[in-house]
C-alpha cells in the first residue's frame, strides 16, 4: 500500500510487523548531528534500525510474501537561523541530503543481500524527498517544543529521516531454486511426451529412454514447453534467464544422450535466441505472445478496524460513542478482539474493549475530564488484535485509518 499521508494507518516496523500486512511500514531514523554528511555518524542503535530495514525487505522477496515495490525517504532537519540567512535554502538541502544518503545506503545493502534468485533490487521505486524543518518530530510536537525552547536532545529529535516501505498487492510466486525446480518439470514434460509417443511396436526391446529423443514434434508440442518454463521463470531477471537454462539443461539433467538430445534442437535454440533478443531490448522479464499471461489471482482481503465517523466532537466535562467495527473478519476464528483508542488528546480517556467473536463491532465511549485543553486531534486511530498474551503470528493485529476528535 502506498504512503499518502500521515491521514492513513500506518505501521511501525517492528518485531511484530509480518510480510502480509498491507502497509504502509514507518521507521524513523533519528539523531543525525547538526553537520554530519555520513551514515556511519549515526549512533549505533540508529543504524541497527537500518540494518532492520534492510532484513525487512529483503524477506519481503520470499515466496508467499507482499515484496516492498517503493520505498518513500523523506528527510528532516532543525531550524539554524544564523545558517539560513547567510546561505538561503540551507535547512531544505540538508534535510534532502540525508534522504539521499540513507538511500543510498540501504540501495547498496539491499541490492547486496537480494541475490541472484530474487526479486532484484532495481524493481523497487526508491522516491527520496526533504521537507526542511517544517514538520518537528512528533515527540517535540506532542511536548508543544518550540524553538526557543528545544533542548539539544529535543532538536536531535528533529534531524531524522522518515522511511516508508510500501508492499505490492501479490505475493512473490517464484520458486526457491529455479534450476531444480525447473529441471523437474521439464523431466515431467519428458515423461509426458515418452506417455503421448510410445515406442513404436515393431521395435519392442527400444529403451524406455528413447536415443535421440527428438525434442518437440508439433508446433503445440513446442508451445507447451516453451509457455511452461515462460511460467516457472517469469519472476526471474531476463539477464540471468539464458545463461540459467544453458546451465540447467547441462547440469541439472541427466548427461546422457537421451534427454540431452531434447535441448538440441532449432525450437530450442530459438526460443534461447528470442529471450536474448528480449534482454537487448532492455526488458526486464521475458514474455511472450504464444503464452497468455493468466492476471494475478485476487489478494485475500486482509481484516481491518473501521471506524464509523472521520470526526467526533467532544465537551470537556461530556462523553461520546464511537462505534469501531471489524471488517473482513476470518471465519475461523473464535477469540475476541481487543480494541483500545490510540493518540487521544489530553486528559481525554477511553476504556479498553472487546468485538465478541459472535459480532463485529463494539462501541467505546470517550470522556474528557473538566479541565481538559480545547483541542483538535486528527491523528487518532482504533488497534486491536485477537491475542491476550504473546503476539504470535498467526494472530491478528488491526489498526484504524486516523479520525480527528474535537475537544470543545
């Protein structure tokens, strides 16, 4: 899902994030020091959180999981008056600057880890931006700092970078290992045609595995082969795809003549030349107009917490009922959710409820004491998950869009 604003639920990457959760995840790199133009001069724990980042995106190219296709950067940095007024559009260039340096960093890391038989690297949309100084952390906004009042440490808070990984709508289908995956198809195909063109009667005592066996016979017979190795390698960088299947078709086989001689064969080689032609092209997968690409099968819709209203008012001293349902709700399972209200504004309460397994939704009523601030909150969110103790990971973990509570 992609990042569109801070309007939307988002999760944080962390030990309970999983590869079939929507999206978008948040990590927040902070502390960069005033000047620094390096990675490496952030403190230790800062950089740990990029060495999680990169582990989560690599995974996210496993099969069965949702692959990270775009990566959002978007840079901050602290006010510096004195700097600004002597070079104008200072604080704008650093914050871009230190996007551009964790992407850098997390590209490298990331296109080192993926390996050959994985998504590669360069299909991810890497999208840096800067914003200046002109959204503070959210602890110094949530704290009502000021510049005038702002510690070192609440301005370290303001130097970050922002990263957003936002997972495609199908899961990764490529196999672990293409060369032995492949090579047991095509046996299969090999045993299928044996099936299909028996030996011939008045040759009784010719081997099962007939010598020079001559490859596709027909036209169909090498449509068939040529749209099912399209189908186990379409995941596959089209610069790896021929020297793969040269090197599948040597060494993944048995060496004997009886199946080696399918290989040996003008369809073969043809088909070998159209993926070259292809990849000088400077296609990124190979297609083609024989084999029909069958659409993606449709995405499992995930469960996900519905609030009922986008805003709620509320009179210090009053209360009022939000109705938080569950959509999408597993039919299988028989636990209650448990249900809190996340970023409420101050002095502003809500108890902590549970959706019965037999219903769908549950009503929760915020309080506001007397004296509680006058105040619009919009970054207020329902989250809930269907486990009292430990977090496994087959349990459900919901969050909210953000819905905006107005203290009156």
């Amino acid at each position: 899902m992609k990042y569109t604003g801070r309007n939307q639920a988002i999760f944080d990457l962390d030990r309970f994030s999983r590869h079939d959760m929507p999206g978008p995840f948040r990590m927040v790199i902070h502390k960069f020091s005033r000047y620094a133009e390096t990675v490496e001069s952030l403190p230790l724990l800062e950089r740990m959180k990029l060495v999680l980042v990169t582990d989560f995106v690599v995974e996210s190219f496993l099969p069965g999981n949702l692959p990270i296709m775009s990566i959002q950067l978007i840079g901050h940095a602290d006010t510096d008056p004195q700097r600004e007024q002597r070079e104008p559009g200072f604080v704008q260039r650093t914050s871009k600057k230190r996007a551009d340096l964790v992407l850098r960093y997390l590209k490298d890391d990331v296109a080192w880890r993926t390996g050959i038989w994985l998504l590669r690297s360069d299909k991810i949309a890497w999208v840096p931006s800067g914003v200046g100084a002109s959204d503070p952390a959210e602890e110094n906004r949530k704290r009502k700092k000021t510049h005038a009042n702002m510690t070192e440490q609440d301005r370290e808070l303001n130097r970050r970078v922002e990263i957003f990984l936002e997972p495609g709508p199908t899961p990764v289908l490529q196999p672990t290992d293409p060369p032995d995956v492949l090579a047991q198809y095509i046996r299969q195909w090999i045993r299928d045609r044996m099936e299909k063109y028996p030996r011939p009667p008045d040759f009784p005592d010719l081997p099962v595995r007939i010598p020079n066996f001559p490859g596709p016979l027909t036209r169909p017979d090498y449509i068939s082969l040529k749209c099912m190795i399209l189908e186990k390698v379409k995941f596959i960088d089209i610069n790896l795809l021929p020297d793969m299947l040269k090197a599948m078709l040597k060494d993944k086989l048995p060496d004997d003549r009886s199946e080696s001689t399918v290989w040996l064969t003008p369809e073969i080689n043809q088909m070998l030349d159209d993926i070259e032609k292809q990849r000088r092209e400077g296609l990124k997968n190979w297609s083609d107009e024989d084999c029909s690409q069958q659409p993606p099968a449709p995405a499992k819709k995930k469960p996900r917490l519905v609030v009922e209203l986008r805003s709620y008012p509320l009179k210090r001293g009053g209360t009022t009922d939000i109705k938080v349902s569950v959509v999408n709700r597993p039919d299988n399972d028989k636990r209650p959710i448990q249900v809190t209200i996340g970023d409420l504004p101050e002095k502003v309460t809500a108890p902590k409820r549970a959706i019965p397994p037999d219903q769908n939704y549950v009503v929760i009523t915020l309080a506001a004491e007397a004296d509680a601030p006058v105040t619009t909150k919009r970054s207020v969110y329902a989250e809930g998950n269907n486990s009292q103790f430990v977090i496994r990971e087959e349990d459900i973990i919901l969050k909210s869009d953000m819905f905006t509570v107005n203290v009156q």
